[in-house]
C-alpha cells in the first residue's frame, strides 16, 4: 500500500510525463501510458489490448479532431467576412484583399 506522500509524489510525476496512475486491485499504483490506460485492460500484470476499448478510443480521437477542424473552420470563415466587410464598405486600412487571398491572419479595428 502506498502512503499520501508517495501517491502525491506519483500524481506529479504522472502530470510531468503525460501518464495516468493505475491503481491495482491490492492498491499499488502504477504509471501507464494515456492511450495504453484507455485501449487496453490490465490483466495478470500485463497489459492486453482490448479492440472494443481501441476502436471506442479511436472514435474518441476522430471526434476531437473533427471538433477542432470545424472551430478552425468557423474561425477562418469569420476572420474572411470581416475583411470582406472592410472592402465592401471601402474601409480597408491595409492588405486586406491579400489577406482573404493568402489566409492570413486578421486586422482588427
């Protein structure tokens, strides 16, 4: 069994290296990595990979990243009717038809 200080010790060097803490059925605590602790059970000590657990894991990721692409997107389409608004209404105060024409980033007023 491990004591308050050891675990605490454990959660700092978990957080430090991108870890999770295990903890065993006889409450020893182990570091495991993210994607093994979330695709795989522990059994007999070892750790075997379970496919339902990878695949749910899997569509985990791609949902993620589908989140993020579709913020970015929004994000992008918002910052190009904004300098198009500024050219529409001849209020450019810089490159703003070069800026929707590069993707870069937008001036704001």
């Amino acid at each position: 069994m491990q004591t308050e200080q050891t675990y605490a010790d454990l959660a700092v060097l978990a957080n430090k290296e991108n870890k999770v803490i295990y903890k065993h059925e006889n409450s020893d605590c182990e570091l495991a990595d993210q994607i093994t602790f979330q695709t795989c059970n522990h059994v007999n000590g070892d750790w075997i990979e379970d496919a339902p657990k990878k695949a749910a894991y899997q569509q985990k990721i791609i949902k993620m990243n589908k989140l993020i692409l579709s913020n970015l997107l929004e994000e992008t389409n918002n910052n190009i009717l904004i300098l198009q608004d500024a050219i529409n209404l001849d209020m450019q105060k810089g490159n703003e038809a070069e800026q929707i024409k590069n993707g870069k980033s937008i001036v704001y007023y």
